[in-house]
C-alpha cells in the first residue's frame, strides 16, 4: 500500500501546521509536523521598550491566551524589579487566569474538537443537530469572556494589568452576579461532561514525558515549581534552562523542546498528570466520570483533562470571588524606580507552561528576552505521537487516516500563533 | 445567492479573528445572510474564489505572502484589513527598526538563515485595500458594522476624533493626571476610550485620527518627563510603520 497524505493548514486550530506522511508498501517512510507560519521575533522586538510596555506587546504573542502571556511578563518584571504583589491582587490574577482558561479550553472542546467527535466538519451544522449542547457550549464560553471582560478590561489583551497590580478592579457587585453564574455553570460543565462520555474517543497509548508547574497548596496556575512525571526533583522557574532545552528543525519555523526523553508534553493532561490530588471536589467527580485517574497516557485524553480543568476553574472561581468579597483589592500599582536585574516569570497557560525570562537595565529597558511557549514544548511531542498512532491506521482508508492524524494533533489544541502559527496535513 | 467572505491570516496572533468567534450565537445569524468559507480557525470546509468580501488579519512579514496577498486581492470584490496588525503593521513593526538578520540571529541562532524574514508592513504597503478595521484586537461590534454597511451598501465611517473626546464624555480622570503618559490625544476613537475607562493609558491600538497635533503631543510628552526617544517608543508600539517615528 502506498499513501502519501500532505495535510496543508489543519483546520480548526489557531495557527498553521502542516502533517507530512509518506508510507510506500505498507512501510511508514516518513512522518513529520511542519510549522511554516511567519515567525514574529517578539524575543528580539520587546528589546529597547520600557519595562511597562513589554507586557503589552508580550500580550500579543497569542490571541487566545493572552492573559496568560501578560501574566508571565508581569511576573519576569516583577521578579527582576523585586515587586511582591498583594495577596488580593494576586488572588484577582488568578481569577482572572481560571476566566481565560475557562474561554480557552471550552473554545477548543466544544468548539473546534467537538465537530470531530461528531463527525461534522465545523461547529455550524451542530446548530440545527446538537442544539442544545451547542447552547451549553456558548453559554460557558460567554461566562469565560465576560469574566475576562469585566476583570481584565477586554476578553482578548487584557488593559488594566499592569506591573505591580490593577490600574482598576471590579466592583463587589460584579464579583457577586459573576459568582451566581458560575454556580450555575456546575450543570453545564456536567451536561458537557456527560456528551463527552457518549463520545467515541480513540485509544492510543504512548508513554512520554508530562512537565507542568507544580504548587504545595493548590493546583498550580500561577506560578510555583517546574515538575515532571519522570523526577521526582522540582525545579525552581528561574533555573528553567536546566530542566528545558530547547532546539530547532529546518522544516518548521517553531522551536521545539526536550527534557529527559526525546520529547515532553504540557498542557491540560500534563498539568492532570502532575497536580491530579490538588483539583477541587467538583473536578475530580468529572474526572471519576471518565475514569480518568494519573498516569494516563493517552493524547486523545487531553479533551477530558480540559474538561476536568474547566470544573476546577468554575469551583476554584467561586472560592477566589469568597475571597475578594472578604478582602477586596485595590486599584495600586508599581509607581518606583526601576532598578537592573534579570527575571524568570512562569504561569500555567491553557495549553501548557509557558516562561518569560528578561533582563532589564538600570534605566528600566528590556535588554535580553527569551520565551518558551506551550505549543512549541509540544511539537516534538506532536511528531512523536504521529509517528507511532500512524502505524495502528494503515489498515484504514486514506480519509480516516487523515481525520484520525488530524484529530490527534488537535488534542493538544496547538496555537501556533504563540509558537508563531500553525496546521497543514501534507499527503505527500 | 448569499455574498461569498473569505477570512485570511498573515503573521498576527488571531485575536481578531477569535473576536469573530466570540460573537457566540449571532455568528450563526450572520451566516444566515453570508456564506463565510473558507475559514480556517473555525471550519474545514474551504472554497476557491473568488469572494465578494475577503477579511484579512495579520501583517506582511515575508517576502513570498506579497505574492499571496495580491492574489487575495485579485480574488476579492472587497478588501477589508482587520485589526492593527493588518491596518498598520501593528506590534509586528517594533522588529523593523534593528538589523533583520540580526533580528533572525538573536532568536534562531546560527540557524537564522532556515526562517527568512522582512520588515514587517501593513497590508496597504502591498495592495490597496478597501476598508480597515482598527484595534487590538478589533471591536466585534464595530465590525458587525462594517458587515452591515457593505451588505446594504451603506458608507461606513470610523469616527475621525481623538480617544480623549470619548474619554471626557466617560468622565474619566484624565490619564496624564494620574503619572502615565497616554496616546489618547492623537488615537483615532471608536473604542468608547476603554484603556482609560478601566484606569489604564492608551497605547494607540487604533492609529492616529486624521490630522493628529503630533507635534504638541510630544512637548506634552516630554514637558511631563519622557525624552524625546522615549516618546518615540511608546509611538512604535503600534504605528512602528509610520513616518512620524521613523
């Protein structure tokens, strides 16, 4: 059997990548991910901006979780000036990051994952077919982005984050009809959870390595530990270089990443992996749904461990908003000289951990920058996973491979916009 | 026969095209009046052209998508750049102003020369386009506007005053007076003045209103303690394709 798929552009993720698959009698001659989206350089263009400025144009590095990239630039600069942040203020950081992935990880279920699963090729037929649940979809959705909205100023490149706190905050009333919403999302995060059960999700195992941060008291968004399911030794954020090494393929204009194995895989299964004893109540009844239990090894899974999060972000919320309406912060921010140093910020973004590293000068500029982005920690991971699901699929038609290649890659939810951008598969 | 719209990206974050998504339900009320293929961020379907309205994001970052974009723009009746990026070249010019192969050095290393790369431009520095729609990202409701218009073949027009005669109707506090230097005075309005309305400075995501007073702008910039470099950068944050900070 000869196939030779060249899948230009996956659809339905945020970027462009290309699959490349060439198998000649039956043998597998050539798997490859390809990258080809125009890289933006935003290492190099932060540099010679004002340490305030840098998390706005840090923001634009990815559409969908900009909020998590603005996060991890306050906090390099935090850390280089030696700023420690209030626990309110932190607190509303991180409420407003479970909005986000909220946003993020119903986006890419329900809305670019789901027509797979239901063998349709967008969301829009679902409209007239699954009517009901796609209501279910946009009504979660709608609560992540209003909560970005009111919290952070806009639902994509929040505005009144800034280094050292919040130029405004919401008011109690805000915070109270927003926590009234979220107890009322528990039901929909469980009709969701129960279409995904009925959902025919495919079984593929390969064991690799899942790297996520890793926190003592909660299950770790914000900052904390860089963890792996292969060690038990944690590394401190700062010395991430020691733990991550990242490299580059000529056929792809994202970098990639490897630890202890070839490759390693972040994001919302990886985060599961690691932090699993830490979720809320709520997020490990939906996991018990599925049976899902760490170590799971299966990529496929990545959807449900999106789901669990969204769970836990809809109970955690709650708790945090108890909190803030205890103990509410206020609009204050860094206002001091600037002083020289180097800063390491990392936070959990949607789909896995991402780091910013600066240096800033005695004047206050950004001098040196380096950022290691989720989806670029995952192609190699994406290749790897290509290569051995590929053989399980030669028995199957062309059409099917493709989709089965295809939904693969989706699981991981690549945004190759960070990574750069991303999905052709090239039948080759 | 319903209007043909394609949506196309160049080197963005497609948070433009994500604000499409967050129309929520009433996307699918526009594509009752639309046929909106292809798609890629959203659908897997796609359609040849050519388009009656092709929606483009992103900005000109290599040398061969100049090929790309003109034959998008031979393939559409009309041709909308969305979003800051695609309008003015946006974030993506603050690489402009250093060497692009050290640029291509400080972030691949000695594997620069595998990811060629220019200075990034608008899409109006390849093509002429027929309507731009500002911000970062864009405004859905003002874009909904935009659909509008063309579908009833209405003139659609961006308010030509600065952010701050939004920002007085809001009765904000004036964002000078708090210590943070704003590019209100000189930004094209439409965004309801939101950066200041949540405490914030504007950062000119917009682009200058027509005519800006440039020049009073900086002494104010600097008569409250920026150098005159330093007003610059805070210029080059969007509008980094502009003469007026090169």
């Amino acid at each position: 059997m000869n196939v030779n798929i060249n899948v230009h552009h996956v659809t339905r993720i945020e970027g462009h990548g290309n699959i490349i698959v060439k198998v000649e009698n039956g043998q597998v001659k050539e798997t490859r991910w390809e990258v080809p989206e125009a890289p933006r350089f935003f290492e190099a263009m932060v540099r010679g901006h004002y340490y305030t400025d840098v998390p706005y144009l840090a923001s634009r590095i990815c559409g969908i979780c900009s909020i998590a990239h603005t996060f991890t630039s306050l906090q390099a600069i935090e850390n280089a000036l030696g700023i420690e942040l209030s626990e309110e203020a932190l607190n509303l950081r991180k409420l407003l990051l479970h909005a986000e992935t909220i946003q993020s990880h119903i986006l890419h279920v329900g809305y670019l994952a789901l027509p797979d699963f239901l063998g349709v090729p967008s969301v829009v037929p679902l409209a007239s077919t699954h009517k009901e649940q796609l209501l279910t979809v946009v009504k979660l959705h709608k609560l992540g982005n209003e909560m970005c909205d009111a919290i952070g100023g806009r639902t994509t490149h929040p505005v009144n984050t800034v280094v050292g706190g919040w130029t405004s905050v919401p008011d109690s009333s805000v915070l109270k009809a927003f926590q009234q919403r979220l107890r009322e999302a528990v039901e929909d995060v469980k009709a969701l959870a129960k279409l995904f059960q009925s959902l025919d999700i495919p079984d593929f195992k390969r064991e690799t390595e899942y790297i996520a941060l890793y926190k003592d008291d909660e299950y770790a968004f914000y900052g904390g530990e860089i963890a792996s399911s292969d060690e038990a030794r944690r590394t401190p954020i700062k010395d991430y270089q020691k733990k991550i090494e990242e490299f580059i393929v000529p056929y792809s204009t994202a970098k990639r990443a490897r630890s202890l194995r070839n490759s390693y895989m972040v994001g919302a299964l990886a985060r599961f992996n690691i932090s699993y004893e830490k979720l809320s109540p709520f997020a490990l009844e939906i996991a018990d749904q599925f049976g899902l239990k760490p170590i799971c090894y299966n990529t496929f899974m990545n959807n449900v461990a999106q789901l669990v999060e969204v769970a836990h972000a809809v109970e955690d919320s709650i708790r945090l908003i108890d909190l803030l309406l205890q103990k509410p912060p206020k609009a204050s921010w860094y206002d001091g000289k600037p002083r020289a140093g180097r800063g390491v910020g990392a936070v959990e973004a949607p789909r896995g951990l991402l780091i910013h590293d600066y240096t800033i000068d005695e004047k206050g500029y950004v001098v040196e920058a380096n950022m290691v982005v989720p989806t670029n920690e995952n192609h190699q991971n994406i290749e790897e996973d290509l290569k051995a699901y590929l053989p399980q699929l030669l028995d199957k038609p062309k059409e099917e491979i493709t989709l089965r290649l295809e939904m693969l890659v989706r699981a991981y939810d690549p945004c190759v916009s960070c990574s750069t951008h991303l999905l052709e598969i090239e039948w080759k | 026969m319903k209007p043909k719209v394609a949506i196309f990206e160049f080197g963005c974050c497609e948070g433009c095209q994500l604000q499409l998504v967050n129309l929520e339900e009433r996307i699918l009320d526009l594509l009752e009046l639309v046929d909106v293929v292809p798609w890629r961020e959203a659908r897997s379907e796609y359609q040849e052209g050519p388009y009656d309205v092709t929606f483009v994001e992103g900005s000109i970052t290599r040398e061969e998508e100049k090929e790309r974009l003109k034959k998008i723009r031979e393939e559409s009746k009309v041709l909308v750049a969305l979003g800051a990026c695609a309008h003015l070249g946006g974030v993506n010019c603050n690489k402009n102003v250093f060497d692009q192969n050290e640029v291509r050095r400080y972030v691949y290393g000695e594997m620069a020369e595998w990811f060629p790369s220019i200075p990034a431009m608008p899409l109006s520095a390849v093509v002429n386009v027929d309507y731009a729609l500002p911000g970062c990202p864009i405004d859905k409701e003002e874009f909904l506007e935009l659909v509008k218009s063309i579908l009833l073949g209405k003139k659609f027009r961006l308010p030509n005053y600065p952010v701050c005669v939004e920002c007085k109707k809001a009765q904000n506090l004036c964002v000078f007076d708090k210590g943070l230097f704003c590019l209100g005075p000189v930004t094209r309005a439409g965004c309801g003045a939101r950066c200041p309305s949540f405490g914030a400075r504007c950062i000119g995501c917009r682009g200058l209103v027509d005519d800006p007073n440039l020049e009073a702008h900086k002494e104010v910039m600097q008569e409250r303690g920026l150098v005159l470099d330093d007003v610059l950068k805070k210029y080059r944050l969007f509008w980094g394709y502009l003469e007026v900070v090169r």
